[in-house]
C-alpha cells in the first residue's frame, strides 16, 4: 500500500479545508462560532468542570481528571509540539465566509489544534471517571474540534492530530492516577444480617463532625428508616457509648454514619456483640463504604430492609480492629496532607506534594518488621491487598483474602529522600529501590527508635514499641447483592 508523502498530506488538508469553507450558510454558523469563542482558554470546560465539581463521588473525580489533562494536553501542545511542526495557519479571509471569522484572528501556530487538544483532553478524563458525563461531553468536544476549522483557523489535520493528543494525555494519566474501578470489592454474602423493615431494631450513631459542615445526616437516616433508633454523638458521648447503650437496649442490629474513624469504632462494638453493621457513608471519603459497595445511604438502607449482609475481614493493631489501613512513621501526616490538597490539585499533585513536604523535614525510624531490621520513612499495613501499588493505595479488589498488605520505604539508601521523591512524581514508587512491600496474615513491628504512634483508620492510637497486627473474625456488612 503506497504512503502518503507529508506534502500529499497537507494538500489534501488543504483542499478538504477549502470545500468546509464553501459550504453554503447555514443557522449552524453562529452556534458553530459561538462555541469556538466559548472555548477560547478552556473557558467552556473550566465552567462544565466546576458544575461537575459540585457533585460528590464520580462527577467531582471526573472535573478533576478532565481539567488536569486539559492543563497538561495545553501545555504539550502550545509549548512544544506547535513550535516543533511550525505549521502556519490558513488565511481566514479564504478559509471561510465572513460571517464564520471569529472577533479575533489568533496568530498562533497551527498544528496541532490547542482547542482540539484540550476539548479532547477533557472529554476523555471526564468519560474515564464518569461515562454518563462523558457521553454529554463528547459532543460538545467534537463540536468544537469541528468548529476550529468552520470558522477558518485550523486545517482538519490540526484540529485530528490535536484531538489525538488530548485523548493520549488523558488515557496517560492512569500511570499516576489509577481509575477507580465501578464494582466494588469482592466479598462473601452472609444470611446473618436480619431483615428489618422500616429499620425497626437498627441503632444508627450518627457523627454530626463528620462530612460537610452545613449537612447533619440524622434527619435524612430518620426519615430512609424511621422504625431505627437514631442519636447523633457529642462530646460526652462517643460512638462506642451510643452503640454499647443499643446493645444494652436489645438492639438486632447496629448502624453508623460518619466517617471511617467513626465506622471503626462501630465496627469494634458490632464485633465484640456479634451484630451485623449498617454503614451510611456521611464522612469525607468513605473509603470502606466505597470499597464495600455502599455508595449512599439510600442503598444502605434499602440493605437494611432486605436482609442483604456480606462479610467482610476486619484487621486489629494490638487488639484494636481496623477496616482500612494502619500506619507508623511519616505515612499518617503525608496522607493528612494529601487529603487537604486534593481537592484544588488532585490525586497525583497533592499526593506528590504531600510527600515531598513530608520527605523534606521527616525523620526515619528505625524499625524491625517480622525479624528483619530497616530504617524507614514510612510503614503501611492494610487490611487486605490495596491497589495500585506503592504511596497511594487507592482501593481494594477483596476485602475477604485474609491478608495484611505491608508497604513500607527504606530510608537506608544513599540519597533516599531525593529518591522517594522522584519515585512518587514519576509514579513509579512501587518500582523504586526504596519500596518494599509483601503480605501476610499476621505481622510484627518493633521500633528501635523510641515509642512511636500508630495511625489507623483516621485516628491516633497509643505511642508504643511493639505493635502486633493481626486478622480477626470477619464482620457481617449490609449491602445489597
């Protein structure tokens, strides 16, 4: 098959240019050259990021993909490539009629089309996070690759290359930025969650602290079941008193909203009583709700309802059980601090700056973990094997493999710090000389630097030198199957 020489290429550009820039007028003109201005800066999909952003879960992890490969698709595109190719626009005044040509003739580079990059770049972050939203996009991003040429300032190889481009930086970003997948994490259904209509029986603790701070959950718990017995904790009651006094008031079933810190804590009381647990995401993250598959607390209590139970592993750090993760060393402040970023620069960003300030001023503590000495910034247990791999365990595939996830990172190499750094921008801590990871059911930690405090699930334990990790029994869960 013959290859099409670069010049034949442009001709042909050129020529399928000139036919769009013939074609007779049309109502679709202004809409089409409206749409060119509005995109102007990514002024457009700044304003579809921001609508998305004020919806939690999906849509706001969507906005957030789209709009950093926006800003990264722009940057390739007007600083690099644009000048590498050096291709001159077409004259608009024989590009297209008079009332195509925009207010302002940009005097640019052409190739490839900055707009087409960055309509493609967003379209693609939002669809990887959101395929609902991403279906919406897609048009409009089409419509205004197209309307680059309409209006007579890109040939349509600009405006295809460019495209490419925007989708290539998009689809890139799962190597720092894993996409969450929709199902959520393998478990084993249960009969011993009972069935309770209304949610006659269930005792919900609320945490008003937890979550947004203009939303207290307790009305809305109340009225998705109001045969349950809802009390919010305060500062003389705490998650664990609510629920003790529920099991004292014969309680068939305990519930919790609030955030993981809160979730624990009733999944301590639900363990030692033999209780199924409701959980009613109304934290920050959610991130066992998420993993187990309770996206609301609609779906929470429609759970409760039917019957619906799983069984889940639970965890425990000298005896006190975690759902989620536990930690020594720098790992709890690098997280804290990633949490309070993410929201203005994302995942990757935040978690990149996060642990570059950590790195920066932290100390190692000299630790040995099942019998083997090492000097390390950081040491994270989960309950159950995370993903992806290395600083930034997002989620789990299962939360019934039986298993403790140990990740930790060497400070004993020589310019560790710069190391674990780089590793962490580059995405690649799981491949550093740093990072060492296993997994076992049961583990050991000594520190050899003094007492040191264990991080879990969002709150601090008691400092110590000996920390035991183990897997406890498995606890019933309502979710729906």
């Amino acid at each position: 098959m013959p290859r099409l020489s670069r010049a034949a290429a442009r001709r042909w550009d050129a020529r399928l240019q000139a036919r769009i820039g013939r074609l007779p007028a049309s109502r679709a003109d202004g809409v089409l050259r409206q749409l060119s201005q509005a995109a102007d800066h990514g002024k457009l999909w700044l304003a579809v990021g921001l609508a998305l952003g004020a919806k939690q879960g999906a849509p706001r992890r969507a906005a957030a993909r789209g709009l950093g490969s926006l800003l990264v698709s722009s940057a390739l595109v007007n600083v690099v490539l644009k000048p590498v190719f050096g291709r001159v626009r077409p004259d608009p005044a024989g590009a297209a009629a008079a009332d195509r040509v925009l207010d302002r003739t940009p005097h640019t580079l052409s190739f490839p089309s900055g707009h087409s990059a960055s309509a493609a770049a967003f379209a693609t972050g939002v669809a990887m996070e959101s395929p609902w939203a991403g279906a919406l996009v897609a048009p409009v991003a089409l419509g205004v690759g197209y309307s680059r040429v309409h209006v007579g300032v890109h040939y349509p190889g600009d405006v295809l290359a460019g495209m490419a481009v925007g989708g290539a930086v998009a689809a890139a970003t799962r190597h720092w930025w894993p996409v969450r997948p929709s199902t959520p994490a393998r478990v084993r259904p249960t009969e011993r969650a009972p069935a309770l209509p209304g949610g006659a029986g269930l005792h919900v603790a609320v945490n008003p602290r937890s979550g947004r701070a203009d939303y207290d959950p307790a009305a809305d718990i109340a009225a998705l079941l109001p045969g349950a017995v809802v009390v919010e904790i305060d500062d003389e009651h705490s998650v664990t008193d609510v629920l003790e006094e529920a099991v004292r008031a014969g309680a068939r079933a305990l519930g919790v909203a609030g955030g993981d810190g809160s979730v624990a804590a009733a999944a301590a009381v639900a363990l030692a009583h033999g209780l199924p647990l409701a959980v009613l995401p109304a934290g920050t993250l959610n991130h066992f709700a998420r993993d187990v598959g309770v996206a609301t607390p609609v779906e929470a209590a429609r759970a409760v309802e039917a019957g619906d139970g799983v069984l889940v592993d639970v965890a425990a750090v000298n005896g006190v059980p975690f759902l989620n993760t536990a930690s020594i060393g720098s790992y709890p402040e690098m997280v804290r601090r990633r949490d309070a970023l993410r929201g203005k620069l994302g995942t990757w960003l935040a978690l990149t700056v996060a642990a570059g300030q950590v790195l920066r001023t932290g100390q190692p503590v000299e630790l040995e973990v099942d019998g083997r000495r090492t000097s390390a910034w950081i040491l994270f247990v989960g309950n159950g094997v995370y993903t992806p791999r290395g600083l930034s365990p997002a989620w789990r595939p299962a939360l019934d493999d039986g298993l403790l996830d140990v990740q930790y990172l060497r400070a004993d190499l020589r310019w560790g710090r710069t190391r674990a750094v780089l590793a962490t921008l580059l995405g690649a801590s799981e491949r550093s000389r740093s990072y060492r990871q296993f997994q076992v059911p049961r583990l050991t930690v000594r520190s050899l630097s003094g007492p040191q405090a264990v991080a879990y699930d969002g709150e601090t334990g008691d400092a110590g030198t000996e920390f035991v990790f183990t897997k406890r029994q498995r606890l019933v869960v309502y979710r729906l199957r």
